[in-house]
C-alpha cells in the first residue's frame, strides 16, 4: 500500500525533472547536475514501483487462497443430498473454484492498485501544480470532472 502511493506519486515528481531540464537545455554545465538526478531516479522508481506491484501480487495470493479455502470448507459441510442436485454437481462446483476466485482477485487487487496510483498522482500532480503555478492548476482542477468522466465512459465501452 505504501510503495503504490509512492510509486502514483513518481510521475508528477518526474515531471519537474523533465521541465528543468528542458529549460537549461542550451547550457551543459546547469543541466548536468539534472541529468544526474534523472539518473539516480530511475533506478530508484524501478525498485519502488516493483515493490508496489509485488505488494499488491501477494495481496491478491494470499485473498484468493483465503477465499478458495473458505469455499472449499463451505463445500465440505454442505448435506450429500446437495450434490444431487445438476446445478451442484461436480464439475460445476469445480469450476467455480477455478474461475470466480480468478475473477474475484483481478477485479478487487489490480484495480484497487491502478486507482490508487493515478488518485495519488492527481494529488501530488495538483499539489505540485499549486505550489508552481496556481492559476493553471485551478484549470486542471476545474477539467477533473470532466476527465474523470470521461474514463468511466471510456471504461464501459
């Protein structure tokens, strides 16, 4: 949890390397000190964003094993007569082991962690916009909406 708002937080970060660097581009000697830094950054938000990642993988292991035994031993003490039944027979209950805790873990664990990346993005995106140039980042805030709108839209088609 905490690697992955780190990791949300990197791009904005980033990006205020990228603007520094843009600006000396014509003197050498001021944009050096800037492409150390960019240097040193990489490797660093690689560690960073593999450890979010990593964490939200192990979280989604240890759910879907903890769902998968709970089902398991729901089955295990349901009535004989219960698998009498087509809708209970064997291979269906088989298959929902296999494809509903699937399904389960992807839905909850890596949208949970793709949202909760770009939400601190946007944070730290529209902190650092404030703090560097507040008129624009009024703007941008006032086009959330419409972008967030966009996305749901953009999501169910």
């Amino acid at each position: 949890l905490f690697f992955g708002m780190i990791a949300g937080s990197l791009l904005p970060i980033f990006g205020i390397f990228w603007a520094e660097l843009i600006q000396c581009l014509d003197n050498w000697e001021k944009s050096r000190p800037i492409c150390i830094y960019l240097t040193i950054f990489a490797p660093v938000s690689f560690v960073v964003i593999y450890l979010g990642r990593g964490s939200w993988c192990f979280l989604a292991e240890n759910m879907t094993k903890n769902i998968w035994a709970q089902l398991y031993g729901t089955l295990l003490t349901k009535h004989i007569g219960w698998f009498d039944a087509k809708e209970n027979s064997a291979g269906q209950l088989t298959s929902i082991l296999a494809t509903e805790v699937q399904t389960l873990n992807g839905v909850s664990t890596e949208s949970l962690g793709v949202a909760m990346e770009a939400g601190m993005g946007m944070i730290v995106g529209v902190a650092l916009g404030i703090y560097f140039c507040w008129p624009v980042a009024l703007i941008a805030i006032g086009l959330c909406p419409l972008l967030m709108m966009s996305a749901m839209i953009n999501a169910k088609v």
